[in-house]
C-alpha cells in the first residue's frame, strides 16, 4: 500500500489490489485507524467514511482537493 502523501497528520494512499477490473481513480485518507475514501476524479467525492469525525472528513476533502493532481499522477503512474 503506496503512501503518496503525508500531510497534517493524514496519510493518502491506495492499495496495490484495487479490485478486478480495477475501480476508477481514487484515494484513501487514514488518521490513525480511521479511514475514508475518495474518488478523485473527474471531481473529488466521499466514497465511504469509516470512523473520521466532520471536521477531519471535511479537511481531508479539502487536503484531497488541493493535491489532485498529485494524487491522481500517482495513480496513474502506480497502475500504469
């Protein structure tokens, strides 16, 4: 599992098993055990949320929104 960035505490990363045939781009967001997932593209959204309160939910979106282009680089370059 690809840890793509490091940022505030929040971890984004993606596993190398995404499913076969594999889900559209997106990421995964972990603060401590708790995680939440994100597409992230065309436009970011919550996919699931499995324990991150409001308040952290709504910064990883905006954390997610901000390095999309990174995240979805990384993506392409892992699954390539």
């Amino acid at each position: 599992m690809p840890v793509v960035l490091r940022v505030e505490g929040f971890q984004f990363l993606f596993y190398s098993n995404e499913g076969d045939p594999r889900e559209p781009a997106h990421i995964h967001v972990r603060v401590d055990r708790d995680e939440a997932k994100f597409w992230i593209s065309p436009d970011v959204r919550v996919a699931y949320n499995r324990g991150l309160n409001g308040r952290t939910l709504n910064r990883a979106r905006q954390l997610v929104e901000e390095h999309q282009a990174l995240l979805e680089r990384a993506w392409n370059d892992y699954f390539s």
